[in-house]
C-alpha cells in the first residue's frame, strides 16, 4: 500500500505547505477524477470550479493564484509549476508501485555475447540477440526483440512487442523478380531514448540506423533502414520514415505522418498529424497536409476548398454570361 | 476429422430440411468455392448463378426463394437469415477444430499477484503482469502482453502480439528536453470486446484508458492513454486515438483513421477510412477527409476537386476577357 | 573475424580485377562512409566526387567508366552492375556474420501436429501452431506467431513479432451487438515471400488468405481475411488491405497505402505513398491520392490546388464586376 504524507511530497518538490502535513496520499489523479485519498494539481484558471469541486485531500498550486478561490479544508503545496510536480509525484508513486524483475529475467533470451549494463531490467520474453550492447539502467518489457549488433544507450526505455534490428526493406529487381539485399548494419539508439510497444526500427542496409539522444517514439512506429533521427524529437505514434531519411533534433512527427526515403528534415521542424512530406524540410518549418504546405497556407487552402462547390457555380454562371 | 450431418446442422440453426438430413460435411465455404464436402450458404439473388453451379453438399438458403431456381440434387436447409445461419455453423466447426491450451499454458508467464478467471485460456508467450485481473472464459492467443493493474472483463478475445498497459505517451518539456510523465493509471477493458494482433492500448497517466462492453478492434490499432471508447464500437485496422478522447457507443472507426486528443465522438458516429478528426463529432455523424466533413458534402468536394484543372482554365479565359 | 580478398570477391561477382588481389576487406559500406577496411561500390556519375574521396581499399565499378576519373591507389572490381555486385558481396559478409540458431530453437513453442521443414531455423519466442506447415530454408526470427492450419512455403523469411493466422475481423450484427463469426480459414504463404516485423495477416473465414510467391512485406502491415496477393509484389511499410480484395502480381504499394475490401488491383499497378483506394485498379495503372487518379492528374490537381487563394481572388472580382 502506498501512503506519501503531503510533508514528505513538499520536500520532494520543493514547494510550500498550506495545511496539515501530516495527511497522507494513496495515489493521484486529474481535479475531477480524485478520490479523498489522492493527490491532484491545479494549473490553469479555466479549471477552477473543478478546484472547487475536487475531492483531492491535497492539492498542487501555483505559488501565486492571483485571488482565484481556493478550496477549504484542503492541504496546499504551492510549487512554481504545478504540471511538473504533479510529474515528480507520479514518479514518486510509480517508485512505490513498481514490480520490476530484478535484472534480467530468466524467461528473456539474451546470447552469451550480448552485453548488458548494471541496473538494467529485461522482462519475460524479450530476445537480446548476438553481440548485442545495452548501456546502464535501461528498462525493456516483456517480448522486446533486439536483433544482432543492436547497440543500446543507457536510461533507455522500450515498451512491449518494439522489434530494433530487423531488416531493412532492400531488394534488387531483375526481370520482375525481387532479390533480397542482405542488411548487415545496425541499429543505434542513444542515451534517453523511449521507445514505444511494437515499434519497429530497421537495422541498416550497412553502416548505421541511429535514433538521437532523448528522443521520445510512440507506438507503432516505423523507422527504416539508415534512418538518422537526432535528438529530443518528438514522433508520434504510427509514423512511417522511410529509408535513409534524415531526421533533425527537436523534430515533431504528429500522428500517422508519412516521410519519403532519402530527404533532410531540418531542426525543430513540425509536420502535423497525418501528413505526407515528399521534399526536404527547412528547419523551424510547421507544415500539414499531402503533401505538405506551411500550415497556415495549408489551413487556408483547405478553407477555400470548403467553398468549392460555391465557387464552381459562380464560375458557371460568369460562363454562361460571358463565353 | 469433422462430420456434421444436415440434419444436425439444421437442429442447431432452428431450419428445415429439404433433402437428405443424413449427408455430412466436413467444412464450410463460400459458394464458389466449396467442394463437396462442404456447407455454402446462399443469401442474395446477385448469387444465383453461383448456387446453381456449387459443389457444395449442403446449402442454408432462405425461407422465402420467391422463385429463385434451387440445385437440385442438394440438400437445403430453409432458415430466416442465411449469413447468420452459416456464422452459426462456422462456429460448430470451429468447435471441433479447436486444439486451445488447457487453461494458463505452462509457457505463458502469470505474475503470482494476478487473478485468473475460470475457462480463460492462455496461450504460451504471454505477459500477464503484477495485480492484472482477467475475467472468465478470456482467450488470449501467443504472445500477448497485459502490463500490471490492466483489469479484462469476460469473454474478452485477446489476438496474438497485442500489447495492453503499455505507458502513456506523456512528457513534460523542459528546455527542449523531454522528461517522462510516469504512467500510473491502467487499462479496463469491459466484457465481450475483442482486440486485434498487435494492437496497442496505453495505460492511462492516472485512473483509467477504458473499451466499453462488446466494441470489436481490429489489427494494429493504436489507443492512447486516458482514451475512452463506449459499448458496441467497430475499430478497424490501422486506426489512431490520441490521449483523453471519448468515443461513444456503436460508432465505427474505418481504416487508417486517426483521432487528435481530447475531443468526444459522438454516439453512432461513422467516419470513412483513411479520415483525419480534429474536432469534436456530433452523434450519428457520418464524416469523411482530413480534416473530416459530413460525407455527402465531402463526396461533392471531391467531385469539383477533380474539375480543377477545367475550373482553373474557365476562369482564366474569363480573366483574359475581363480583367 | 571477417576477411574477405579482392580476389576471392572478384570471383564470386563474376569481375575482373585491377589492382592487388591480395587486399582484403572486413565489411562494406557506402563511398562516404566506408573506412579503408572496407570495400564500396560506384554506379552513378552523380558520385564522382565520393568515389574520388573514398577511404574504401575496394571499390565495385562498371566495366565500362566511360572517362570517370578512378582514384589511385585503389583495387577496383569491374562488373557488369556495381549495385547488384555489391549486394553480392554484402550476402558474402552476411554468411560470415550470421548467428542463427540451428534449426528451432528449444525457446520456440511448435505444437506436435506442426510440420517443419529442413534447413528451417527458428528463432526463440516463436509460436508454430497445431497442423502448421512450413517448408524448406526458412527463416523466422523471435517472437512469430504461426497460428493453427497456416501454411509456409520454401525459402520464406518472416521479421520478428509477425502475427500470421490471427482470425479475420468479422462480425455480425444484430440490434447494435456485433456478433463473432467464426474464423476456420487459413493463411497460405507460397514460396519466396519475406514478411516485416510485426506485420499482421489474418486467417480467412473460409478458405484461404493467400500471399503469392516472391511478394516482399515491409514493417506494421495488414492484410486482412482472405486477401489474396498475387506473385513479386511490393508492399510496402504501414499499408493496409481490407478484406477479401485481390491484388495482382507484381503491384507496388508504397507506404501507408489503405485498400477498401472486395477490390481488384491489376497486375503491375502502382498505388503511391499514403493513398486511399476505393474501386477497382486496371492492370498498370499509377495511381495517388485519397480517393485514387492516375499521378499525372492527381500532380496537376494538387498543383491547382496550391492556386485556390488566387483563384478564388480572381472569380470574386469577376464577380463583382458581373453579377
């Protein structure tokens, strides 16, 4: 059973008591969803009925409220970003909650050549293939499979069902018929880098595929052969980039984006949800649609499109007026 | 080796014989399709020709021919809804194939903290994590990963590879890092829904990601964390939910549709495949494109879309006249 | 370690040999990156730059150069094609490397009544089902799930987490309740035939889902019941093909392509990237967009499209000046 008294989490997130410190918490949950037993967090005016309303024993705050009505009866933290503390008590919850195998579990596969690194976890029916490196305090779930040569930063994450080092998709067509490549590269995935439940990311044709450091992927993305993704992007579950694309750092993928093979996607792009990208990205650039457009021409076009059936008949009749 | 006679097939769909009730089959198969050994069905007059030439044995036909010319030398089986008739005796077949595992097959990995329900069957390669809770007469195929705290209800069908309780996609963003929001909730999945092969359903950050009572997903589905999905939905293949959207009963998701988070899908909503949803949807709405718009109008959209290029040149004759 | 002589390689390519024979190479890899113990390949002008800064000691070139300055100093290999010479030798390196198991491995689960072939390895985490066949030389790397009565030709190579069996997605529908029609069909994979990780492919409802010989499957792909696809196609990552629609040989798919089910596609089509296919595809047809034109209309459309503002400026002042 957990139970973090609300003193014990001002400490932890550096924040100031208003209250008993002495009440304690069993969990946490949204303003609207707490039970009497949970932690909640306040941090934007338009839910402050929902502050008034919450069940929540103890509450997260801004450090300045600015007159908004706080709850009675309640123990306060005041925090300077209540969001992010209420992520730190997650955290602290999830430390108590946890049931993680200790170290590699017996019912995972890993080769004798395959190195793993001090405190990392593997669950049941993962496979850590030959010669495969896994740096420190990595965390992969059950049934994750990483392929021969697969090199593993450390404080690396990787939900269930994720396949790193599978072949690329390379074949040479003579006459109509399609002759495998063989793909002897290799997967890299650097420091701090999540990884979601049944990804697939492909090994190289030769030479490297490489995800960059602190870069966060959702699930059911895929990643093929000689892809280079920098780091701190953001891709989205159900992304495709296709072969040897380069990916810059602080890139967003939105859901469901398409990217060719062999374009450049400069730094802190943003391609939104369900686009096709077909050319090079210039850095900084927000784009949506198939293909893409800077967004703001794409939600202009896409407006006027709305309006087409309007325009064709005004056409018509300018038509038959004049030609 | 299965035999089922017409006489028996007849008894178990509530129809009548016409013919030999003595003669057994060993299978069921379309009318084009079957061999003599075997069960067809016949339900749409676009068919005739087809049930004059099957091999088929047996054929389920409806109460009311209105003088569609029957085969002879078959035996019939006269019922109120031909499909359903044949689905029935699908299901008798499929009874005498199955060869399932007796319960939690010993390849399967159960934590000691979860609870099993009677007749759930479980095949090898399972995940079933700490304190999960199954219902009774489940069946989860290989491979199949319940992360801790996931809650299944009964008569749930699990297909093979599919991932439950994987954590949330959540950050907070800080600098341009990107820190892990921990994912404390869990996923509730109520009773009679199935889920398709390599289907990804995300634990919630705190309380729950739920599918409602008889909704049916289909492969490689993505639902992310804190989604809500009602009674009686038809999710097919490919689809995408963002975080914190409610889906409501009897709506249908086609193909390669994805849902951007925090809106609400109205009751008995239907949107086209392929759709990009970036708002909120009205109950019963039937919505097609990116973004989505009611499909008649779509439809229309599309229709002067494709006019474009005689739109573009009117127009410029026009201009060239007037301007 | 790998070793691998100029010469050795030289006669396994069919090449000619210009330069020290002796020299050996321990991989392979692109001009650019290729380190001095590494052998490359040139096949386009536009790479004459890279082939004149290579650090590769072995490089594969045309037979004929045509002038192309040659960098010194080099062993070259004259071939007829540098591309398809390369992937030769890439398979020569790969043989060196590999670390299959012998056969199947004691981690893999195959049911008594299963039947494998010889020369077939598999890989741990593998689920081979009751009455399964698979032929010769096959490859299935961890984790595949080969449900009950699926059949696999010779020489198939199957990526990990591939779900192959898994029933179709059909339900029946009565008074909103959707109703599970059995699934007794099978999946049947002819010779050749690679398949992705965690690609899905469902069994038929009766009869067959049916991939043909020589067809090559990327990553996150499905094919629903009773599909049937014909011989040397491409399908690339993401695509999605609804129930029972034929595809035809040779047909490319490019990424994240959506087939609506009971479709035809005709032999050597080629359907681009994200696209929604909607009617029936004559034989040869090149087609884009959701729904489907032939790409040279669809290209002229979308030009057209990024006009909108301006034609839609242009009509309101015709308008103005007229009605």
């Amino acid at each position: 059973m957990i139970a973090l008294s609300a003193k014990d989490i001002a400490a932890v997130v550096g924040g100031e008591l208003e209250g008993d410190g002495s009440v304690t918490v069993e969990g946490a949950a949204g303003l609207d969803e707490a039970s009497e037993r949970e932690i909640s967090f306040f941090h934007n005016t338009k839910y402050i009925e929902s502050l008034q309303k919450t069940r929540a024993r103890v509450v997260l705050i801004p450090k300045q409220t600015n007159g908004t009505p706080l709850p009675e009866g309640k123990t306060l933290i005041r925090v300077d970003n209540a969001q992010w503390a209420f992520a730190q008590v997650l955290g602290l919850i999830d430390q108590q909650k946890q049931h993680h195998p200790k170290g590699i579990h017996p019912k995972a596969h890993v080769e004798e050549t395959a190195v793993v690194g001090a405190g990392t976890i593997i669950y049941p029916g993962c496979y850590i293939g030959h010669n495969v490196r896994i740096g420190e305090k990595c965390l992969l779930y059950p049934n994750v499979v990483l392929r021969e040569d697969t090199q593993i930063g450390s404080r690396v994450i990787i939900q269930a069902g994720a396949v790193l080092g599978a072949d690329g998709y390379g074949f040479a067509t003579q006459n109509g018929r399609h002759h495998k490549i063989p793909q002897i590269g290799r997967v890299v995935i650097e420091d701090d880098v999540e990884i979601g439940a049944n990804v697939t990311i492909d090994r190289a044709t030769t030479g490297e595929t490489r995800v960059g450091a602190g870069t966060k992927i959702d699930n059911l993305v895929h990643i093929a052969h000689n892809v280079r993704v920098g780091r701190d992007c953001l891709i989205v579950a159900q992304v495709g980039i296709s072969g040897s694309t380069k990916v810059g750092n602080r890139v967003t993928l939105a859901g469901q984006v398409g990217i060719t093979g062999h374009l450049t996607i400069g730094d802190g792009a943003v391609i939104a949800a369900q686009s096709g990208v077909m050319n090079d990205v210039e850095p900084g650039a927000v784009l949506f649609g198939t293909p893409v457009r800077p967004i703001k021409q794409a939600m202009k076009l896409e407006a006027i499109y709305g309006k087409l059936e309007e325009l064709y008949e005004t056409v018509k009749q300018l038509r038959k007026k004049l030609l």
